[in-house]
C-alpha cells in the first residue's frame, strides 16, 4: 500500500504536475491525521472500557463487604434487642421500675426471640433467664466493619469517577452512619458495670451461685442507674443496627443497577 502512494507521489513529481501534487500531499495528510484520531479514539474507547471494568469490580468487591457488615450487624442486633428488653426486666423484676423507667421502656424496638434467649422474656424470675442477662451486662458485641473495600475504591481514585450521585451519596451516608453509630464506640459503662459488682465479689458472667441476683440491684440506687444507661445504651445500638441493615438493603438494589449497567 505505501509502494503504491510512493509511485503516484514519484509519477506526479516526474510530470512535472506540482498543483495535483500539492492535493495529493494533503490528501495524504489528512489521512495520516484521520489515522491518528482514529487510533485515539480507539485507544480512549479501550482505556475507558478499562476504567469501567475496574469499577465494577470495586463495586463487586464493595457490595461483598457490605453483605458481611450486614451479617454482622444482624448479629449485633439480635444481642442488643435481648439486652434492652432483659435489662429493664431486671430492673422490673428487682421492683425498681419508675414511671420514667416505664415510659423509656415503652419506645424501645420490639423483642425478637434469637439464638441468646428464643422464648418470650419471661414475666416472673427465671434463674436461667436471670444467669443470661446477667452475662450480658458486663460486655457488648463490637461492630468489626469491612472497610478495605471501600477504602481501595477511593485510594485508586475510581471512587471519584462515579457518575451515580445518589449511589455515591447512599454510600457516604451509610458509611458516615456506621463511624456515627458504632465505629468511635467507648462502652465505659460496661466497666463501671463489673467494678460495681467485683466490689461485692461478684462476677457478671455467672450469678448462678447466687441465692437472688437481683438483690445486685435492689435498693442500690448506683447499679439500677447503670443498669437503665446500660438499656438505653443497648436500644441505642439496636436502633442503629437495625438502620444500618435498611441502609446495606437499599445500597444492594443500587450496586447491582449500576453493574447492571455495564
């Protein structure tokens, strides 16, 4: 093909023919130029398909650790709705229950058996029910979230070439919600909790060998306040959880209509 321009070249300039040429020459140019964009174009089509294939696999590899945030967080969830409802029972059973305390407990999330006590909270003392809620005073499931993903997708800087606003913000807000709700967690209660008790011998894991645990909060006007912080503190976590689900729930539909697009 180069042969064959070079003779027409060479047989132009030979006949003297230098108007036809000079046509020739920048024909031959615009050629070399369409060329080139045309390469350009490829070679952008090729770099653009690049950047949304890794993007989708950002976005493959985001909603996985949101499913295991999400498994988690139901976790979380079914500890900390036991934990509410049983606390104020404690206090309800210890006969420490106040009009204020009735109220608190009257907008508290609805109890779910689960696999920490799958019956109904019972109305009477129950010494198994008792060594459990007990057990559970002195401790809190943390929330471990899987961050690396999120935090891969905006170190490569592919974060910030999404075009979905209300996808980008959906994440930002859960992601602002989880550090909101759990990730700067202090349970310094939870210690005040078991110094309480240890200054009286006692272990918060197992009350079994106690005559009546809830003697622990009887008349003791400190531990009854710890105990209606540690309920409310628990609600709080349930309340939070059970948001966060909601928020990975919608944020699944959303990942998977983008990746749709692709």
């Amino acid at each position: 093909m180069l042969r064959f321009f070079r003779q027409i070249r060479q047989r132009l300039l030979t006949d003297n023919k230098f108007s036809k040429y000079l046509l020739y020459a920048i024909g031959e140019i615009l050629l070399v130029m369409i060329g080139i964009l045309l390469a350009l174009q490829v070679n952008n089509w090729n770099e653009q398909q690049k950047e949304e294939d890794q993007i989708r696999k950002q976005f493959i590899s985001l909603k996985e650790s949101l499913l295991l945030d999400k498994d988690w967080l139901n976790n979380i969830r079914s500890v900390e709705i036991f934990k509410v409802h049983s606390f104020y029972k404690l206090i309800e059973l210890a006969g420490e229950s106040e009009p204020h305390v009735l109220e608190l407990q009257n907008n508290i999330i609805e109890y779910e058996p689960s696999w920490i006590w799958n019956r109904p909270i019972p109305e009477h003392a129950d010494s198994e029910f008792l060594k459990i809620s007990f057990s559970w005073t002195g401790r809190e499931r943390p929330m471990i979230p899987n961050l690396y993903s999120i935090e891969e997708f905006k170190n490569t800087g592919l974060y910030s070439k999404i075009e979905n606003d209300a996808l980008k913000s959906s994440i930002n807000n859960y992601y602002g919600q989880l550090g909101w709700r759990f990730t700067s967690d202090k349970p310094s209660m939870h210690g005040e909790w078991r110094s309480s008790l240890r200054s009286d011998g006692v272990n918060y894991i197992n009350v079994s060998n106690l005559e009546d645990p809830l003697n622990l909060i009887r008349d003791n006007g400190v531990r009854k306040a710890l105990l209606l912080s540690l309920a409310i503190r628990a609600g709080w976590r349930a309340d939070g959880a059970d948001t966060l689900i909601n928020l990975i729930d919608e944020l699944v539909i959303l990942i998977d209509q983008e990746i749709s697009k692709s």
